[in-house]
C-alpha cells in the first residue's frame, strides 16, 4: 500500500531525518520508498498492510513530536 502523510509545517531541515527514522523504524515500512518533502510537509511511503497499518506510521511520527494533519492510503 501508498500511504501520503500531510504533517504540520516543518521548520528544520533536521526534521527530517527523525521522522525519516521514526517512520522506517515501523515493521512493515518499505525502507526504500520512504520520502520526506520538506516544503510540502508530506511523507511518501509504501508498507505492508499485513505487517502494519497507516496508524502505526502516524504515531511512530506523532511520539517524534510532529502533528499528523491527514494521511491518505492507496
């Protein structure tokens, strides 16, 4: 599955490398496919739906202290 995470504003390029952390640390995350884009404030990702779901990935961003605004799954 493809999920697209629209997160609060990021402010700092270091940002990125947590969430980036947070969300490939998720068992079932497609390591490869995870994609910050800083000025969009989004984050691409393909996972295993059998393995986890969209929910997991928002909280794992959520305990880095980032506000989940919407995520869409395909």
């Amino acid at each position: 599955m493809k999920a697209t995470i629209q997160l609060e504003t990021l402010s700092c390029p270091s940002c990125i490398q947590k969430i980036e952390g947070a969300v490939k640390s998720v068992p079932g995350v497609i390591k490869d496919s995870v994609k910050i884009m800083f000025n969009a404030s989004k984050v691409k990702v393909d996972f295993d739906e059998q393995t986890t779901e969209i929910e997991a990935i928002n909280s794992a961003i959520q305990n880095m202290g980032y506000e989940v605004i919407s995520s869409k799954v395909k």
